[in-house]
C-alpha cells in the first residue's frame, strides 16, 4: 500500500496536454496509480475509461477520474495541465498570463489544504510566471514546485542539431534556457556531440558552415510552438513526453540533470524570477540548481528573459 501511495500522479487538465501525459505516463510504467481531474468531469471521465482500456498492454496502472480536491490526497506528484492553450499561432504564452495564474492560483490552493508535502509540476502556460506566482501563494521550497521550463525546447534543440549532424539525439547534449517562450535563447557553449563540445566536433565534421546556420536552428526551435499549433491547433505529444522524463526523475529519484523552470535564489546573478536552467531531479523535485559557466553574450540573454519575465509578474493583476 505505501508503494501505490508513492507513486501516485494526479493530472489536473485533462485536454490536449492532460491526456497525452497520461498516455505517455502509463506506457512509461512508472506510476501505479494515475488520477485525472477536469472542470469538465465528462471529459476527465472518458480519458480515463480510453486510456484504461490498454490495460493489457502496458504495465499495471490503476487509471480513473477523480474529483478535487480530495484526488490530491496521498498524490506524490501532483501535474498541472489546466488552463487556457493558445489559441492560435498568433497568440503569445504570454498572453495568457492572466486568466492562467488566476486559474492555477485556485488549484494549487487546493493542492496545499489536502497534500502540503506534494511535489507540482506546472505545465500550463505561460509556464514560468504561473510557476513562480504558484510558488510565492505555498510559500512552499522551491524544489517542490517546478515548471516544465525548456525541457521540450531543449528536446527540439537536440533533435535538430541531431537532423543537421546526423548524429543521434542520444548524443547531442544541448540546452534552451530561461523564459519557455519568445525570450528563450540557445547555450551554444553547452552544446556537446558525441561528447565533444560543439566547435571541437564541428572542426573535425567540416561538413558546413555551422556558424551561419545557428540562427536559422534556435529560430526554429522558437516557433516550434507556434507551427505545431498553426498546423494541428495544439502541441501534446513532445510535452507529453517531457514531462513524463521529468515525473520519472523524480519518482525514479534519478538524479537527472533537466531544464525545469525554477526559482532562482541568487544563481546566475538572477533573484525573484522562475525560468529554465539545468536543474538536478531527484524525489524531492528540484535538489539543486546547477550553475552552468555561460559566457558574457548567454549570460546577457539570460538576463533579457528574466527580466520580461519580471516585466510579465508586474503586470500581474
Ligand atoms: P486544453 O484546452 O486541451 O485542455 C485544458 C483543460 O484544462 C481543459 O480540459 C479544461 O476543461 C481544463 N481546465 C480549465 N480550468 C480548470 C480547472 N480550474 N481545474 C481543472 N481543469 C481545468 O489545453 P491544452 O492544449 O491541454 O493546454 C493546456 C495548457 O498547457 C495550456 O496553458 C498550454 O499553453 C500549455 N502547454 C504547455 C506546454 C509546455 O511545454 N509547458 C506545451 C504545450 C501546452
């Protein structure tokens, strides 16, 4: 019994991003339990019933709807979907700002009068601000409320650079940081492929001009988002699939280097602001934020993001 209740997940949304977790979460057998909860219980209902039917299929997994907030109760990790998508390719995270904080200012409230030790990964957008105004209502530490910050981003870094090397993915180490939005910026001085930093590797490839292609790479990265949702209305599978690695380092207690979004208490010269950085997982969320040596110009966009972030929470209403 103490097992089931460690590993227990509650989705909180369960549309696009909600049920496309769940799906990758019950393929990745790492929870044993996993709950969805809806404003629209209906909805909740039949995602629950769809994913319970594969069964057979994957590792056992008790699947159902529930209702807040007593589904929050004995949750080890509590993933927050809900909330306003963009609506088009036209429309910013940003501007969701508003009516998202208000929405997951509600649920987290909820969260702490029943589960005050749960760990939340907030994945609504935009996710940094929703985060940080989540955090500052729980008072909780920072390590125990986390946002999917440039995981995904990250994620399509990798692939491209994988695609444009030809090179695995598995084998290029790349990171997004700060805003998981229009201010993020690529850590080219991270980048590493095959084990190799990026210019090292590039000088024995000799295959292009890399240097001229780096723009045309990050700008592809940035508008992923927004092409996906141009073209099908909303993105679900890639953040599914990243927010089950993070779910699993924390369930998994794996120790894994992610960029989460998270609380920065004087790291990189940053204080009062939630955005992406590499970050170590383990079961207690986020045990460290891991200090990566950016150079002069990555530090500066650093900065940038943060403070349109600051910019985003002071125009908080
Ligand atoms: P969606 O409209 O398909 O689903 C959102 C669900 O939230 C709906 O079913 C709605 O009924 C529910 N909901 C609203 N208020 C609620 C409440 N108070 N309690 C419980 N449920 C509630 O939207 P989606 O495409 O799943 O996107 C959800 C969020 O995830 C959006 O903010 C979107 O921008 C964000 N998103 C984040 C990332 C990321 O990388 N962080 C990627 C994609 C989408």
């Amino acid at each position: 019994m103490t097992n089931l209740i460690s590993r227990k997940v509650v989705i909180v949304g369960a549309g696009a991003v909600g049920s496309g977790f769940a799906f990758a979460l019950a393929q990745a057998g790492i929870a044993e339990e996993i709950a969805l909860v809806d404003v629209n219980a209906d909805l909740a209902k039949g995602q629950a019933l769809d994913l319970a039917h594969g069964a057979p299929f994957y590792r056992p997994v008790h699947i159902h709807a529930d209702t807040a907030p007593t589904a929050y109760r004995n949750a080890a990790v509590v993933v927050v979907t809900a909330g306003k998508a963009q609506a088009g390719p036209d429309q910013s995270r940003l501007d969701l700002m508003q009516i998202n904080a208000r929405i997951v200012t509600s649920i987290i409230a909820d969260i702490q009068a029943v589960n005050p030790n749960a760990i939340v990964l907030v994945a609504t957008n935009p996710v940094d601000i929703v985060t940080h105004v989540a955090r500052i209502r729980t008072h909780w530490p920072r390590g125990r409320i986390l946002g999917s910050g440039t995981v995904l981003d990250s994620a399509r870094f990798r692939w491209l650079l994988a695609e444009h090397c030809g090179i695995s993915p598995q084998n290029v180490h790349a990171s997004i940081l700060g805003e998981h939005g229009d201010s993020e910026f690529a850590a080219w001085s991270l980048v590493h492929v095959g084990g190799l930093p990026m210019n090292d590797y590039c000088s024995i490839c000799r295959k292009c001009d890399f240097l001229q292609r780096r723009p045309q790479i990050v700008e592809q990265v940035r508008r992923s988002a927004y092409h996906i949702i141009g073209y099908k209305g909303s993105t679900s599978f890639g953040v599914a699939m990243a927010m089950t690695q993070i779910v699993r380092a924390i369930l998994r207690n794996e120790r894994r280097v992610m960029t989460v979004s998270a609380a920065l208490t004087g790291e990189y010269g940053l204080n009062d602001v939630t955005l992406g950085v590499p970050c170590v997982l383990d079961a207690n969320g986020i045990a460290e934020v891991i200090e990566a040596p950016l150079t002069a110009s990555e530090q500066q966009e650093l900065e940038r993001s943060a403070q349109i972030l600051k910019d985003g929470l002071a125009r908080l209403e």
